[in-house]
C-alpha cells in the first residue's frame, strides 16, 4: 500500500458504493483502480503518469470515465456524508473554501448596478435589519458603457493599383476616369 492509499477502514465504506458489473469477469484491481484515479486527481498528472502499481493508465481512466458518467461519485460522496452525519461527525468547520482553488469570473471584479438598484437593496437590508444603516460617503454608482456600433466598411469600388504605380502610390488611368485617353 502506497502512502496515501485508501485504508482498510476507508475501504469498507467505500467499496459497497462502488458499482459491479453484472454480468462477466468481477474486477479483481477495483482498489487499486480506484486508488490510481485518488493519485491522479491528487497531483495533478496526467492519466498517462498513472503508476503501473494501479495497474495500466487507460484501464484506469476508462474505470473512471464509466464511474463519472454514471454519477458513482456524487452517489459515493453522499453516501459517505450521509454515514459521517448518522456517527455525528459532521460539522462546518470541516467546509473551507479558498481562493487557490474557486476563481471568479473576470467580470467579478466590480458590480455594475443602477442607482435605483442599489437604493432598493440598501432599503431592503434596513427594513430586514429593522435598525437604519450607519452613515456612510456616498457610493460609487458604476454604469456599464453601452458598446457604440461599428462604422460600416466602405466598399472598394476600382481596383487596387499594381506595379509601378502602386510602389509611386498613384493610381493607373482608367476607361472610367474623365481624364483618360
């Protein structure tokens, strides 16, 4: 067993959760298999790193591609919640999440709200809180720049010059030009 591999405790929570071909040959290296996509996830390789401990890299990523598309983890992991909640193991301060792994959108540096918008959410929180809101400076009130529209592309009418003319940026006389002749 490797050092982070699933104990035999951690195993037999695990195990009845995990889904069982019906019919042919019983996986006999689901352990192992599982053990492999939990190292893979955990370092953040690629699935051809995989070490050949947990068997061949493609039996292990088709092992977790039929689990994840068959929704065994989600049922895995509330199941798993479900037992630590029956023991009285849960609890919030084992939820944390931060900034190194949720990135925000782009766009999530800065709100963009009508003033009336906020008025009524400042309103809102007073007449939640039942007490007014502390004096404060005035609020920055960002409107978002509506984008202005393209000038139309004009419409090349002759065509460009070539050779000489082009290099001297002079334009060759054509049958269309009054002054040609």
């Amino acid at each position: 067993m490797a050092r982070f591999d699933v104990t035999d405790a951690e195993w037999a929570l695990i195990e009845p959760h995990l889904p069982v071909a019906a019919t042919g040959p019983l996986p006999r290296r689901v352990r192992d298999q599982f053990n492999g996509i939990l190292w893979r996830f955990r370092t953040g390789s690629g699935w051809r790193d995989v070490p050949e401990r947990y068997g061949p890299w493609s039996t292990v990523y088709s092992r977790f591609n039929g689990w994840a598309k068959a929704g065994v983890f989600q049922g895995l992991m509330d199941a798993l919640i479900a037992e630590a909640a029956s023991r009285g193991q849960v609890g919030l301060e084992l939820v944390s999440v931060d900034s190194t792994i949720v990135r925000a959108h782009q766009e999530s540096a800065g709100l963009a709200v009508a003033g009336e918008t906020l008025d009524a959410l400042e309103q809102a929180l007073t007449e939640e809180k039942g007490a007014p809101l502390p004096e404060q400076p005035p609020v920055l009130r960002v409107m978002r720049p509506r984008p202005h529209p393209r000038p139309a592309r004009r419409r090349r009418t002759s065509a460009p010059p070539f050779g000489d003319a082009a290099r001297r940026g002079r334009r060759l006389p054509s049958s269309a030009d009054p002054g040609a002749g």
